[in-house]
C-alpha cells in the first residue's frame, strides 16, 4: 500500500511540492548540498540523475533552470510519489522519471548523448559495515549494491557527452577511492567542496564535479560548506 504525505516548501523564490512516505528520504542535507553544487551550463539540454528516490534534487534545480531532466529510479512506490511530484508541480513538460534500473540506460538514451549525470550514490560498503537498516530502500540508499560507484563511472563513460559533468557527493574517506575509479572511465575531477558539520569536525561529505575526457590537472577545491546544526544524512 503507497502510504502518501505532502510536503510543501519554497525554495530559490518559488513554492513547490513533494510527495513522500516515511519508508524513504526526503530532502536530505546531501541532497540539498548536491543541489546547489550542480552547475548548468547554457549549452546543457539534458541532466539525468541516477537513482533519484523522491526526484528531490531535480525537483531543486527546476527552481533556476529549463534544463529537460530525466530520474531513473528502480523502486516502484518511489517511482509513483514522484510521478505525483512532478504532477502537482507542472513541471511535466521539464521533469520525467523512468521505473527502470541504472544499468538498463541503453533503453532510453544513446552513447554520448547526456550532457551531466547526477547521482548521491549508497555511501558504506556491504561487506564493511555491521548495522544494515531493516527498511529495505533506505537500506538500498546507503549501501552499496544495484549502484556501486563503479557502476556509476562506467555509465557515466558511456553516456555522457566529451566535455559532460558528472555530479556526485560521498563520504571523505572514500574520495581516493572515488578518484581512481573516475581516472579509470576517463573522468576527471574538476573540483571538490568539503562539508563539515561545524568548525571542530572533521569532514564527513565531499561533492564531487568530474568531467569525461577532462584533463586530470586543474583541480579546484572549493570553499568549504559548513553546518551549523543538523546532522548530515547519507
């Protein structure tokens, strides 16, 4: 049974709407961050996000950009609160989400053709971590398994556009790993921007911008985010 809440809030200026249950994030802290750290350029036709839950952060950018974005998202029940989102929005003509899993993309989007890919991708490692969430999705949102981030590379090579952005926030531990399965598809990183939960933490997230068959030198590293209170979902 799809058990429904609406959410409404403004953002950028403009008021929109999202459908959720509490069996799945709504907009989380990374997803905002992630969000905000897309850049779209004016060239840009096509943003794609990989496994884009409750359609959040598409839902974002709409606020100040044209740019045609498609969701891929491989739960049903999250697949139908968005349609829902995207309904009470009217933002049909901007916005679609497709029920399909990552890996079947050749169905709906030739090599080469996207211009950037997004993905908040499963933070933890199955096979090292201990705690699991006994909900299902959430346990799928956090943990490595359909989307590897190696998986998320190799799509990214094969779809996006030379010169495309793809967009990613992860753990900090993890960013050399991150880095050497991009450098493998040909994606190289662009820029990167801590963020950190207040001054005397350590950083938790890193947002990540690496571009397809973009020159590894030239690394930006941005100012960092700081939070002032909250804890960083993932």
């Amino acid at each position: 049974m799809l058990i429904n809440k609406k959410m409404e809030f403004s953002h950028n200026g403009k008021n929109l709407i999202l459908y959720y249950d509490d069996n799945y994030f709504k907009i989380t802290t990374d997803n905002l961050a992630l969000a905000n750290f897309i850049k779209i350029k004016s060239k840009d036709k096509l943003l794609v996000e990989f496994g884009s839950g409750l359609l959040s952060i598409p839902l974002l950018l709409s606020t100040r950009s044209d740019i045609k974005m498609v969701g891929i998202e491989k739960n049903s029940k999250a697949f139908r609160l968005s349609e829902m989102s995207i309904k009470d929005n009217h933002l049909e003509d901007k916005i679609k989400v497709i029920n399909d899993d990552i890996k079947n993309l050749d169905k709906y989007f030739a090599i080469n053709s996207i211009d950037i890919i997004v993905c908040n991708p499963p933070y933890f490692l199955l096979d090292n971590e201990s705690i699991t969430s006994d909900k299902e999705y959430l346990k799928m949102a956090r943990y490595e398994g359909d989307m590897a981030i190696s998986d998320v590379a190799r799509l990214s090579k094969i779809y996006l556009r030379d010169g495309g952005s793809l967009f990613l926030v992860s753990r900090a531990d993890r960013l050399f790993e991150i880095r050497d399965t991009l450098i493998e598809n040909k994606l190289a990183i662009k820029e990167i921007q801590f963020i950190y939960h207040d001054l005397d933490s350590t950083s938790k997230l890193v947002l990540i911008e690496a571009r397809k068959s973009g020159k590894e030198h030239g690394l930006k590293v941005l100012k960092p985010i700081i939070l002032e209170e909250g804890d960083v979902d993932g």
